[in-house]
C-alpha cells in the first residue's frame, strides 16, 4: 500500500495530521500535501477504494501527468544563462512559463524544472559554474612558501613572498614574488593583478591580513584599510573579506596557493635569482604554462575558459591606474607648512594648529582636513628641508607677518652687529619665499638671550668665515663649542640693548605690538 492511501485512510478515519505524521514516519509537509491534493481532487471515498496506487497517484497530481506532452526547457540556454550576473533558475523558469503559455503549449513546474536541470548539470559536470559566475569574484592571498634572493654584492640571503590572484570561475591565475608583505607590497601586488587580468569583477575577497582589513567582527561589517579602500574604490570593486578561520569562504585561490606552490615554487627552489625582475620573468613563464595546462576533468584549460567565458563580463579598468598612497597625521606648523619625511608642504594659514591628514603618492601630497582636500603639490626628492609653497596660502595681512617682516629681522640683526645682520640678510634671501626663513631667523637671533649679544657677533663672524650663507645650526654648534672665544676677532659693536632680541606681544596672540 502507497503512503498516500495509508495517509488518507487514517485521514478519513478522523486522525489529525500530527498524529499521521508520526504514526507513518513522514513529514507532516507530506501528509499536507496528500491531503489538499485530495480535497482538490473532488474523488470520492468510495471511488478511492476502487482504483489502484498508480491512479490514484494520477489522480492526485494530475499536472505530473500532463508535463509528459509539456514543452521541455532548453537547458544548454539555461546553463548560459545563468552564467550572467544576477540570473537564477526562478527568472528562468518564469521565462520559460510565459514562452509556453505564448505557445499555447504545456510547462513543467518548477520543482521539477530545477530537478532536471541538476540532472543536466551533473552529466555534464558543470557544479563549478553553479558556484561561481564569471567576472564576479577576484580572491587573493599571500602563498604560504616563498622563494630565497641573493645579494650579488654582499651574498646575503632575503625571503621573496609569491602573491596569489584567482578568478574562481575560470581558475585563471596570476602570481607575483614582492620582497616583503608590507601595504605598499599588497596594493601594488593587487593593482598588477587587474592589469594582468584586463578587468574587474564585481567582488574582492582577500584574507583577514592586516595589511587590507583592519576588523572583520562576527556581527559587525568589516573595516578595510584606508590605502585598499581607495585601491577598490578606483576600480569600482567591492571588499568583501572572507570569515575569520573559514578558508572555504576563498576555497579557489587556497586551490590556486596549492597549485602555484607544486607548479612554479617547487620548480624555481633550486634556481639562484638576483633579482626581483629576474625572478618574476621566471614566475611569469611558469605561470602561464600553468594556466594553459588542460584541466583534468573538464574541457579546455584556465586560459581558454577564461578567454571565452569569463573575460567578456569583468569591469573595464579604468584609464589611469591606481597609485598607492601612504597615509599619515601632521600638524600645521605656524608657519604653515606640514612636514612630510623631511621636506615642507604648505597649505591655507588659516589652519595653522590643526591637525590635519596628509596624503602621498610617488608623485604627489595631498593635505585634507576634516575629509576635504586643502591643499596639493608635487612630491619634494632630495636635499632634505625643502619647501614647497603655494602663494595662495601665505597670509596678505596675517597679524604675525605684518609684524615679522625681514626689514624688521635686520633691524633687530644690525643691533647685535654688522656679522649678525650679513648673517640674517644672508638667510633671509636664500629661500624663494621669505618667511619660510623666519623661523631659522627666530631661533638664530635667540642664541643671544642665552649666550649674550657679544658672543652671538662674534660667532656670526666665525660662522660667515667657515660657510658663505651660515644657519642656526652652524652659528649654535660655535657658542656651545665656545670656538668665538678660541679664534681672534674684531672687537664687536656693544648692543644698544641688553638683550639682543625681544619678542612682543603680537607673538603670543597679544592685542598690542611691541613698540
């Protein structure tokens, strides 16, 4: 006896649903299901008893019987389809309900219409395409072998860590050998990865390096690094890093590692490279026999189905690429310059004091207070110290520099002594702006505070024999090592005043000018 009759027997008999659910050990979902398909049926009690399990099973679901003359889909049009982004099987089988009843032809449910799908798909093997849609993830990680450099001057030996990138579609693979992990390393080794590629997919899945995400929290959204935040916003992609302690979640590039470490990092152990360039020229042609390899259980290789079926759907890259930027803090100083790994950049007077975010790439910094960009210029290289001023940021009539002017620096250099005042008229004319000497002036003069206006000419007068255009540090170095006292000089003018340099008011933030 079918579980069906035994079903409506006991329905009949005035059991609930419960209780034949637990008595025939099925789902209480089936025996629902058997007993709407009855009261649907409109068969009697009496005719029931008469017809066998087979007819009453036609008569229940009489559809299954009609979807044996139904139209049936075409499932090599499904299979692509559902190779596109956003497409399931639901879309497509209202689709293909609506082209039937146009037809004037029967359908198959949708049950059933995923069922033979699943058919089709196992014959022809083609699980990893229900998984992954081309051109949608990207996923990357560092190999967890890595290859020796060789210093050829001094023969010492360094670590060269090999970068992964894998579209899990395709299984198309790129690799790369960096000299460290560091950020630099990471945004430089995930922009080369597009650029091999020749495109975008929608997401990016990486590891929970520190480098690319700084928290990946269970119930809360990841926050991703500032410098690989900007990486994926410049190629319109989404971050999306994998579970903390669930390698399944990136199971492609964990494959690819594997596979990469056998075929190119088990190859190169033995070779001698020294060079970065040498070793990714190397990298690079293993790495592509190892893509064109055939798979084993499929047609075609990595390089072919990526060509011909995932290639078409990446994002565009755009037309400049990304350039990694390094991020830090800075206070704007009073004289309204940043510093940036020695070298001055200016920005607005008007944030002196703040603290601001400084921005740079190779070939440009970029100030931002508060998220907005205040100020851009070229990078300084070089001699350390220099400053990179924009005329648009000095104050015109800034209550500081209307009062420190150079005519009032030599004024007060002239009382110290005619050495004192070449010495301050020196600096003074050798910076393209003129109060980016003010500060060397400040701090110059000031040596006569603490070791008197005398001594302070005098060492003016040796530092201007030892260099033509002498600094603080210069002029500092000679009262500390007492070198005025040790070398004969002219007597130097007395000072009209007992200090040599008084700051007024207007310095300190004061409403009055020293007179």
């Amino acid at each position: 006896m079918s579980k069906e009759r035994e079903i409506l027997q006991r329905f009949h008999a005035g059991a609930s649903q419960r209780n034949i659910a637990l008595g025939l050990h099925v789902s209480r979902n089936t025996v629902a299901k058997v007993i709407a398909a009855y009261k649907s049926s409109n068969i009697s009690w009496e005719v029931m008893e008469t017809i066998d399990d087979d007819e009453l099973h036609h008569r229940l679901y009489p559809d299954e019987m009609q979807s044996t003359s139904a139209r049936m889909p075409d499932y090599d049009h499904v299979h692509k389809e559902l190779l596109r982004p956003g497409v399931t099987l639901r879309l497509l089988w209202d689709e293909y309900v609506a082209n039937c009843r146009s037809a004037g032809c029967l359908c198959i449910q949708y049950s059933q219409f995923c069922k033979l799908y699943r058919d089709y798909a196992d014959r022809h093997r083609l699980t990893m395409h229900i998984r992954h849609k081309p051109g949608d993830k990207m996923m990357v990680d560092w190999a967890g072998k890595t290859l020796q450099l060789h210093n050829p001057e001094t023969g010492a030996v360094s670590k060269a860590y090999i970068f992964v990138g894998t579209l899990p579609f395709s299984m198309y693979c790129f690799a790369e050998a960096f000299p460290n992990m560091k950020e630099e390393s990471w945004i430089n080794a995930n922009i080369h990865m597009v650029q091999f590629f020749g495109g975008v997919a929608r997401l990016l899945i990486p590891d929970n390096l520190k480098t690319g995400i700084i928290t990946n929290r269970k119930h809360e959204d990841p926050v991703v690094n500032r410098a690989y935040q900007e990486f994926a916003d410049h190629y319109h992609t989404a971050i999306l890093p994998a579970r903390v302690l669930a390698p399944k979640d990136k199971a492609a590039v964990e494959g690819n590692v594997g596979n990469v470490t056998s075929h190119i990092i088990a190859k190169l152990r033995n070779v001698k490279f020294f060079s970065m360039a040498e070793m990714n020229d190397a990298i690079g042609e293993l790495l592509d026999g190892f893509n064109a390899a055939p798979f084993q259980k499929r047609e075609g290789s990595r390089l072919s189905v990526f060509l011909e079926e995932e290639a078409p759907f990446l994002q565009p890259l755009p037309v400049l690429p990304h350039e990694y930027a390094q991020w830090k803090q800075a206070t704007v100083q009073l004289n309204y310059h940043v510093s940036l790994d020695g070298q001055n950049y200016s920005c607005p007077y008007a944030y002196v004091r703040k603290r601001v975010d400084v921005r740079a790439t190779h070939s440009l910094v970029e100030i931002f207070f508060q998220g907005r960009r205040i100020a851009s210029h070229s990078r300084l290289y070089g001699r350390k110290g220099q400053y990179a001023t924009t005329t648009e940021h000095m104050p015109p009539n800034h209550q500081l520099y209307s009062e420190w002017n150079g005519n009032r620096f030599r004024r007060w250099a002239r009382k110290v002594g005619e050495s004192a005042f070449t010495v301050i008229d020196k600096l003074l004319l050798s910076y393209r702006v003129e109060e980016q000497a003010y500060k060397g002036c400040l701090s110059l003069l000031k040596l006569g505070e603490k070791y008197g206006a005398t001594r302070l000419e005098l060492a003016c007068q040796e530092a201007l024999r030892q260099v033509p255009v002498p600094r603080y540090s210069i002029v500092s170095r000679i009262l500390a090592t007492e070198q005025d006292r040790k070398v004969p000089h002219a007597e130097a003018p007395k000072p009209s005043s007992k200090n040599a340099f008084v700051r007024g008011a207007s310095y300190y933030g004061g409403d009055h000018h020293e007179g």
